[in-house]
C-alpha cells in the first residue's frame, strides 16, 4: 500500500522520521546528537502531534494541584525545556498535524512547520466491510474512544449522559480506553446511578473496535485539548455522525450542523446536540454519510502519504497553498 511505498522511499533517500505524540520526550534528540558527532548524515523529520503539556503547559489545569504547585514544577522543568528546544531547533524539518500544532511549533521553537493530516485507510474503515451484529444492541448506543485521562474530559460526558437518559431512557454509552482515570470514573458511574446504561470496554483489537463504530449511533468526543482527533477520522469514515467540543482538531475534521456538531464546554448545549440526533435518525445518517464522504476527499491515508512522500524528497519547511 502507499505507507508501504513511503517507507520504501524514506529508506532510500536515507532519511530519519521521528514521530512524535504530546507524552514523548524528547523524541529527536538521539538522531540529533547522532548527527551533531557525524555519526549520521540522514535528514531528521520530525512529526510533531501536539506538545508535550508536562513541559509547555504552566497552568497544569489538568492536573489535581494549586496554581503555586503547577508554577514550581513549571520552572523546574526548565532542563527539560531546554533539551528539548535545542533537538526540536536541529531537525532538519518539522511535520505538524494541523494548523493549531503549527502554531504552537512556532510560537514555542520558532520553527516553520509543513502540515500533513494524518489519514485513515478508508478501504478498512469502511462500513460495507463489517459486520458489527456482535455489538448490535436494541437500545440506542453512543460511543466514546481515547485514553482515561482527566483532560479527556470522560467526568463531564458521563455527567451529560445522565442528563441525556432522563430524556431518552433507552440509551447505552460505550466508552473504549483504558489509563489512570478508569477507578474515579467507575466511582462516578455508580454515583450517578448509571451502571445499567454504561459499558467500559479495554483491550479491544481493531476490528471490534469499527465493529462498535458501526454498531453506535455516532461517536461523543467530549475533550478541550484535542490537537488532531483520530478517533473522529475513523468514525466519520464508518459513516457516524460526531459531537465533540470545540478544539482545535475537531474544528479542522467537523463541519458544524453537516458532519455533525461543534459545541462549547457546556453541559446544556452538548447535551442538547446529542439529543438531537438521537432522536432525528435521519438527520443522523445523512450527517454520517456527509461525514464518510469528507474522510474520502480530504483524509486518506493516500492522500496524507503522497503530501509526506512530498515532504521526504524536497525538504521543504513550509507549507504548500
């Protein structure tokens, strides 16, 4: 396939790409030292998915500690900070994910940055391929995907969903993750009296996991800090509408009110759009298939390979229009 292709070509053009999440430190500096001592002369790529908040976010609003708490640890860090600026400042080019990362990059290290949107492969996402009757279920099903952590905001969904049962009793949320939230959300499911409408599922291998896309009805993405927003790309490819806050890769995936809805952080509102399309099948399939036809023009993996193949051969730092 084209990743297979590209792969091929970076080897061949002896290049070095170092991907990069938002919990990776710091994740070119081997390649850079290596290259600093002429032990390599292989570009180094670096593919940056947000920064990384342990070092870059001196508010820690995610965190359970006093603004002062957050402060010391925010200049502690400062080591690290340095490190890391000084890798980031020696690759010989940087891929961001999207326009917001972009502007981090710059507004942190200085750097211009290409963008590359990561894609899905729209020949395995794709619904006519599954058979989701193991996770078909006679009550309306919502579904929620990503890491257990608090600024995933999974608290605030359950606290939603609460509201939305009261309106729509026959209703099931489905949240796939894992990580270090999953006991106080477990607390929080049994205080809200929610376990009959709840299921916490883990440790799933892929195709079950489009086997629930295409089992729900469309997909809840309930974060504030969301640099790009995979999960998004896969559901809208299997053809579901989604709800997520505004962020700043749901804004660049969602068209508000066609593929589905941008809300603020408000229980109200996020409610509400939820509701609406519960209980407006129709509008919810047409949005689904808006959706699924939005991932196949604009994020393939195809296309996200050819525009990185780009990038591999030229060496360019800033994007093309």
């Amino acid at each position: 396939g084209a990743h297979r292709d590209l792969h091929r070509r970076i080897r061949r053009q002896r290049q070095m790409c170092i991907r990069d999440s938002p919990h990776h430190y710091p994740a070119p500096f081997i390649s850079v030292l290596l290259k600093k001592i002429g032990w390599t002369r292989a570009k180094i790529v670096w593919m940056c998915h947000g920064l990384n908040d342990l070092l870059y976010d001196k508010d820690k609003s995610h965190w359970r500690i006093s603004p002062l708490g957050a402060k010391i640890i925010y200049y502690l860090l400062f080591p690290f900070r340095w490190v890391d600026g000084w890798s980031i400042k020696n690759v010989d080019a940087i891929v961001s994910n999207s326009k917001n990362t972009r502007m981090q990059v710059k507004k942190v290290y200085g750097r211009d940055s290409c963008i590359v949107n990561p894609g899905v492969d729209i020949d395995i996402f794709n619904p006519h391929n599954v058979d989701a009757d193991k996770y078909v279920t006679e009550r309306k099903c919502l579904l929620a995907v990503g890491r257990l952590r608090k600024r995933k905001n999974f608290d605030f969904l359950l606290r939603a969903f609460k509201k939305i049962i009261e309106v729509s009793p026959d209703v099931v949320l489905r949240i796939v993750g894992e990580g270090p939230e999953k006991e106080n959300l477990i607390r929080l499911i049994q205080n809200l009296n929610l376990r009959e409408h709840v299921e916490l599922l883990s440790n799933l291998l892929q195709d079950d996991l489009m086997k629930l896309y295409k089992a729900c009805n469309l997909l809840i993405h309930p974060t504030k800090y969301e640099p790009w927003g995979m999960v998004i790309l896969e559901a809208m490819a299997m053809g579901k509408p989604v709800v997520a806050v505004k962020s700043s890769g749901p804004r660049e995936i969602i068209i508000n009110g066609q593929t589905g809805y941008l809300v603020d952080f408000s229980l109200a509102e996020f409610t509400e759009k939820i509701v609406d399309l519960l209980s407006s099948p129709q509008k919810a399939s047409q949005m689904g298939e808006e959706g699924r036809k939005r991932v196949l023009s604009n994020f393939s993996w195809e296309k996200s390979a050819k525009k990185m193949e780009e990038i591999f051969y030229k060496g360019t730092e800033e994007e093309k229009e």
